[in-house]
C-alpha cells in the first residue's frame, strides 16, 4: 500500500499537465497492444503457411503449392501466390521477383499501420512533461519573488521538485512506447536511401539542458553595500547613540545594542526564528528611524547561509502594497557589516 500511495502522491503532485501525458500513455498503450495482438495473429498464420508451401517447393510440385496460396489469406500466401501464377509464364527470375516485391510493398503498410502513432505518442509525452515542467519552474518564480527572504529557498527547492514530475513523468511513459514502436517495427526488403534519425537526440536535449539548468544553483547577486570597520588608525567620529547588532547563536539570536542585550530570540523546533526577528527589527527601527547602520555578527561552525538570511531580515521588509497584489521592500537598516560573534 506504501507503493500505491507513493504513486498517487507523486501523480497528484505534479499538477494539471500529468493528465494529458496520462492520456497520450492510454492511447499509445492500446494501438501498441492492438499492434502487437494483430502482427502476432498474422506471424503465426505465415509460419503454419509456410510449413505447408515449402515441402512442396522443395519437391517442385508448384501447382499444389499454387492451390495452397490461393485459398490462403494469409500474408505470405498473398506474396508466394503472386510468384507461383507468374511461375511458367516468364521466363526471367527477375520478373517473379519484382512482381512478388510489388505485392510486398502493398502489404507492408498495412502491416505497419498505427504504428507510427506509438512513436508519436512517445515524442508528444516528453514534450508535454517538459512544458509541463517550465509552467510549474515560472509560477514558483513567481511565487518566491513575493516571498519572505528567509523562505525564499526553501520555497524554490520545493516548487523544482513538483514541477520535476511533469518532465519524470513524461519519460516514464515515453520510455515503454519507443521501445515498443522499435519491436514492432518492420524492416522492408526494398533498399531505401539511409537517413540520419536525429528525433532521439533532440528529445534528449530537449529533456537534458533544461534539466540542468533547473538543477543548478539558481542565486541572485545583490550589491551590497557593507560597512567593514578600516583597518587604519585615525580619529574616529562621533558614535551614534544606538547601533543595532544581531548576533546569531547556535541556540538561536541575540539582539544588542552594542552594550547590552536587548532581546533573546531561541529557535523554535531547531530552527531560527526569522520571523520574531523580523518584527523586532522593525519594531526597533520604528524607535530609531533614523539609524541605518546594524552589524550581523557570526558564532563560527554555523553555516554562511545564514547570515544571508539574516542580512536580508535586518536590510528589508517586504510589505504589501495597498492593492494587496503586489510586494514593496521597506528599508530598515541598510548599512550593514558583518563579523566574528563575541
């Protein structure tokens, strides 16, 4: 029961586009079986033919094998009875065998009928997983755009995933038809010009380079103006009456004023608290509009990746617009350095 339920979370997760690939799966799925019953009837039919026309081939009794061909239906019976009728009235082997292939090559494309619709079932699921895919990668960009920055990548790892299932899909069902359209196709006896298939590389790269770039570490670059203390000596100015520093801490944030603490923000189920820290910064900022200058400061062993976050919290807060469609960043305190925890 685990199996099924991880198959239906995984079909319900991959959105709108996995029913038409599903569809495009049952219709290739019954012309390939209805291909694969029929050429198996008409296999069986030539072969019980052929065991009974070739002994008597071999024996020179033509007329026999001529009375055998001509109330057979079969394939086979239809070729061999084209050369036996010719068989005494020309007097070239060549002639049989142009008159025997022209009657093959009206028979081949019944044989071979529907069958170029599996291929093309195959070539369209791909292409349907990877629009698919493109769809759901520009509605979580859009989503993460009007996110909270200390969700952002959480938000875009998640979005990747669902709308990786349109494009696992695809192949899934694509996969099984081309190998069927493969073993059901025939091969003619006519020698035709070779042609350079190019159709299985371009889904591959259809399917390859947007798979990479999904997969790539996807990073806005923001210039950010930090405010590093100078390593000169010199006379140093006036301090400010209030710098605000956030210190993060293994068990969570600390907020100072560079004497004394001012609020202790724990984790919350082993994981930080951006959004407590974010109202306190802006409660603060409330307080002291005009200070811009604040100061993150890094306990070592903790991952930079936070004081990304972190650095985004304490420069800006996005805040709905009065339409309530769209999000504005409010600055809090832009000028930010960054440092060693004490």
């Amino acid at each position: 029961m685990d199996i099924f339920y991880s198959i239906v979370g995984f079909f319900a997760s991959g959105g709108a586009f996995m029913y038409p690939i599903l569809i495009v799966f049952a219709v290739g799925a019954a012309i390939a079986v209805e291909r694969y019953i029929t050429l198996d009837r008409v296999t069986r039919k030539n072969q019980r033919v052929w065991n009974e026309v070739q002994p008597l081939l071999a024996k020179g009794e033509f007329d026999k094998a001529r009375e055998v061909t001509a109330r057979d239906e079969s394939t086979v019976a239809q070729v061999l009875n084209m050369g036996l009728s010719l068989q005494g009235a020309v007097r070239r082997r060549e002639d049989i065998e142009i008159a025997m292939e022209e009657n093959m090559m009206e028979i081949v494309p019944r044989l071979e009928k529907r069958t170029a619709y599996v291929a093309l079932a195959s070539s369209i699921a791909t292409l349907l997983g990877l629009l698919g895919t493109i769809m759901g990668l520009i509605q979580a960009f859009t989503a993460v755009a009007n996110a909270n920055p200390a969700e952002k990548a959480d938000l875009l790892s998640a979005s990747i995933l669902v709308a990786m299932n349109t494009t696992a899909f695809g192949l899934m069902v694509a996969i099984p038809l081309l190998i069927t359209r493969k073993r059901h196709h025939y091969r003619r006896r006519t020698k035709e010009t070779p042609e350079l298939d190019v159709t299985t590389f371009l889904n591959l790269m259809v399917v390859l380079v947007p798979f990479l770039l999904i997969t790539a570490v996807f990073s806005r670059l923001t210039i950010v103006e930090l405010d590093l203390p100078s390593s000169s000596g010199g006379a140093t100015t006036e301090q400010p009456n209030f710098r605000l520093e956030v210190i993060v801490r293994q068990d969570g944030f600390e907020l100072t004023n560079g004497n004394s603490v001012i609020a202790a923000i724990p984790k919350v189920e082993e994981e930080y608290d951006f959004e407590t820290l974010s109202d306190y910064v802006v409660s603060l900022k409330q307080q002291y509009g005009s200070q811009n200058a604040a100061s993150v400061l890094l306990e070592p062993m903790i991952p930079y990746d936070y004081l990304i976050q972190v650095m985004d919290v304490v420069r800006s807060k996005p805040v709905e617009s009065d339409d309530g469609e769209e999000f504005q960043l409010v600055a809090l305190f832009p000028e930010i350095s960054v440092g060693e925890a004490p």
